[in-house]
C-alpha cells in the first residue's frame, strides 16, 4: 500500500465531513469528499420545513474538535446547524466535488474503482460511505392518491411555494418531524386534520434563548453535561419495565398539563412502551392540537380522494396534504451499487438484514467502511458521538495502511460473533415487540446501538488488526 492513502468518502452530511476532517487533521491529504447535491449538510440541508431543528442541544450536537460557542438556542434551528456545518466544511472546501452522484464502487486489484454519473471513474485505496440513514422519504401507498386535486409533498421536500395561509391541511404522521412543523403551520390553516396511527410519548424540551458567546471551558463543561444526560436518558429506556415506566410517567404528566380535554387526551395517550418508537420533545405540539380549528383523526386511512382523505368511513376535505411519516431506514439501502472483493454486492450479502462490525465494516469488502452504519443509531444521546468515535476508527484504518499494510478486511467470525451479540441483545429490548422505523422486513432490530455511547467509545477505541485479515485470501462473506 503507497503512503498517505488515497481515500473517497461518499457525502457530505456529518458523518462525511467528521471523516474528512478527522483525516485532514491526523496529515492525511489526499482525500476526496463525493456529494450529489450542490451544498453540505445533508439531513440539515435537505429537511427545511418550518420549525425543523434538533432534539439533542447543540453543545453536543456538533464535533467536538470544532466547537461552536455562539449557538443562538439551547436546541439549534435547522439554519444555524447548517450554518455552522458550512463554517466547518471551510477547512476542506478544497476537498469536497459537488454534483458527484455516486452511481457504482467495486473493489479490484487491490483498490476500489468509484463510478460517477456520466460515466467518469475514479480509484481509491479506501472507501467510506457516508451516505446517512435520514434520505429516503417513507410515502404511504393509498388508493385514489393519483386523484388529490391539491399540492401533495413530503416534510422533507417542502414546498415552500405553496400558500398555507386559510387552507384546509391534512398531515398524515405524528414522528418527529410533524411535532415541529404541526405547531408552525397550525395559526395558518383555516382547517388542520392530523392523521394519527400511533401516539408518541412527548417529553417538554427545556430550550432556551442564549445570550453572547460562552467561554470555552463553559461550552466543555455543558457538552459534558447534555452527554451525561443522555446516558441517563438512555440506561432509562433500556434497563428494563419500570425506568420506562418513569420516562412514561414524565411524558403523561407532560399531557394532562397541556391537554385538557379528557377525550382528546386520551386519543393522544400512547399505546406502546416509551423508547418503543422514538421519544420526541415539544412544548408546543399539544398546545397546537388543542387549537379550535384542529381535528385528531385517529382510525386508519383507507382512502385518497380528489378533495380530501378518507379515514373511519368520513372524508376529511383537504387542499393540501403533507406527508409527516419519516423515512425508510432499517434496509439501509445505498444510493449506489457496492461490489466487494469475491464478485457479491452488499445489497445481496444483506438480504433484506444489514449487519456490520461495530456498524462500519463487512467481510468480503476490504478497506470500505461505513459512517453511521447498521446498528449505530441511538435513542437518548447525540449520534455525533457515535460519528465521532466511527471518524477516530477510520483513520487509525488509514493509518495502518500508511503504515504499509495491505488491504484488509474483518474476520467472518469476527462479524458473525458481533452480529450474534446484537441480534441476542436487541431481541427482548425496549425497540423489540412493536412496529417502528427501526426493524427490519425479518422483525429484527437493525438500526439502533443497545448499550451506551460509552460503551461504543470503548469498544471502538483501537482497531483490533487481529480481527482482521489481508484482501483476496481466498475468504468468503458466506453466512455473514
């Protein structure tokens, strides 16, 4: 392997640009960043809804060797993270090709061949998606939706063209995003139906304007802080029955205080265990529920017609009609084609169940890795952690290569062992047992981390090379 590696990591969200960074600053130049849109940010980029920001506060919800010490809120906006994601990717501007529509990447003779849109190739000696898991809107399929006469969209894909004002609005989905934007366009719609399949348990967010900028040991101490809380947060839902129960009690106190309305409440009370789907924040969801021109339509929808939606055997009419259902996630299907070393594509070694080695590496795929991959997604602490941790794994692989080594890939047995502790670990915790974004066609759980972000530190803390072998040794991916 030549020193100083060349490295293609494939988008520029925070997982792509964490390891851009990460290996710019450990001296490793040559390095290209490949993102299909014509801006970085992903998720922050794409999601511009009204009221889109975040649930974990920004003190932790950014990296911790670029901190920003002038955040204007406890929990940022969706401007102000990709404000400040475009202060950052400053540093490797130079590094980063927009309009790079990844469609191919195959590993052969030793490297990887990368195969743009329009046919341009490029080569490297490491691969790094870094594609997300936030980037395929979930779309309901319902009869009579090709007869709706009004604008129809997803929150992700706002159109912002469209008038709100004194429209009768149906939005269909009541996950994150609708508990932000709901809220925002409620005051103006002459008429507002939610469409809800299932409660979420809504804990208050204790946000807050900030004034001036904070000192440096103050911003550490509070990232210190918010890291600690969402340990807490995340022991609470998954040790066991009765730490829910107390992360429930919170989030039923939160109802009965701002939902006064016994039947409406009632409606809004959650059926499932809390941490079963993803525990939201908000305190002005409820407040927009109860507001005399929304209606909470909890039977199933059965039917899109031209002027509206058809739920419980009543046509609810709708001008417009947005989508708040989230995003397909727990196939982890890529944007592109990966093909390994022995001639099998990830998609076909996954078969409908991702699996990686602590989330980034799979056998029969030298020297690729994946950021925030299967098996890295958290319930109560920020995933810049878990990003971060991934970014420090990376370049200790390209260090190692720098260092001469050939390229190398994890131990099937290795991957297998992993696998087996997640599958044994997720199978009778807080995300198993009900329906949610996080399980895969098979029911099992293939998105979320089950311990700690500290445990996650640990354990990726040192690439073990004993866990791993030298490509095209004659190894197969079979079974894994």
């Amino acid at each position: 392997m030549p020193a100083n590696p060349e490295v293609v990591v494939i988008g520029a969200g925070f997982g792509g640009l964490g390891v851009a960074l990460s290996l710019r600053r450990a001296g490793f130049d040559r390095v290209t960043v490949l993102e299909r849109a014509d801006g970085v940010g992903g998720v922050w980029r794409d999601n511009t809804y009204p009221g889109a920001a975040c649930d974990v506060p920004s003190s932790l919800y950014s990296y911790s060797f670029a901190p920003h010490h002038s955040w204007p809120r406890r929990y940022s906006a969706q401007p102000d993270i990709l404000a400040y994601l475009q202060r950052t990717a400053a540093e490797i501007r130079d590094r980063i090709r927009f309009g790079a529509d990844v469609v191919a990447a195959s590993f052969d003779g030793g490297r990887w061949r990368v195969e743009l849109a329009g046919g341009e190739v490029m080569e490297a000696d490491v691969l790094v998606s870094a594609v997300g898991q936030l980037n395929r809107p979930s779309i309901p399929v319902l009869p009579g939706l090709d007869r709706f006469r009004g604008p129809v969209f997803h929150s992700a894909q706002w159109r912002h063209d469209v008038d709100l004002g004194d429209k009768r609005i149906a939005v269909v989905g009541t996950g994150a995003s609708a508990v932000q934007f709901v809220p925002r366009i409620q005051p103006l719609a002459e008429r507002l139906t939610v469409f809800q399949r299932s409660a979420p348990h809504v804990l208050p967010k204790p946000d807050a304007r900030l004034r001036g900028r904070a000192h440096p040991l103050t911003a550490r101490a509070a990232r210190g802080g918010v890291w600690l809380a969402g340990e807490a947060l995340t022991g609470l839902l998954t040790a066991g029955r009765f730490s829910r129960g107390l992360v429930a009690g919170v989030a039923a106190a939160h109802r009965r205080l701002r939902v006064r309305d016994r039947d409406l409440r009632e409606r809004l009370r959650p059926r499932e265990h809390a941490g079963c789907k993803r525990v939201l924040f908000s305190n002005d969801w409820y407040p927009a529920l109860t507001a005399p021109n929304v209606d909470v339509v909890t039977e199933p929808i059965t039917e899109i017609t031209d002027r509206g939606v058809v739920a419980g055997g009543r046509e609810h009419a709708a001008d417009v009609l947005i989508w708040g259902t989230g995003f397909q996630v727990a196939d982890f299907r890529l944007p592109m084609t990966v093909t390994g070393a022995h001639g099998r594509q990830l998609a076909d070694v996954w078969a409908g169940r991702p699996r990686a080695h602590l989330g980034m590496s799979v056998p029969g795929f030298p020297s690729f890795f994946l950021v925030y991959g299967p098996n890295t997604n958290l319930g109560g602490n920020s995933i810049v952690t878990m990003i971060e941790a991934q970014c420090r794994y990376v370049v200790e692989a390209v260090r190692h290569l720098d260092s001469g080594a050939a390229a190398f890939e994890v131990r099937p047995e290795v991957a297998e062992a992993f696998d087996a502790e997640m599958r044994a670990r997720l199978a009778n915790g807080v995300w198993s047992g009900c329906g949610s974004w996080y399980r895969a066609e098979d029911g099992s759980v293939t998105t979320n981390w089950p311990g700690s972000t500290r445990e996650y530190l640990r354990r990726t803390a040192r690439l073990r090379l004993d866990d791993h072998v030298p490509a095209c040794t004659g190894l197969t991916s079979e079974g894994v």
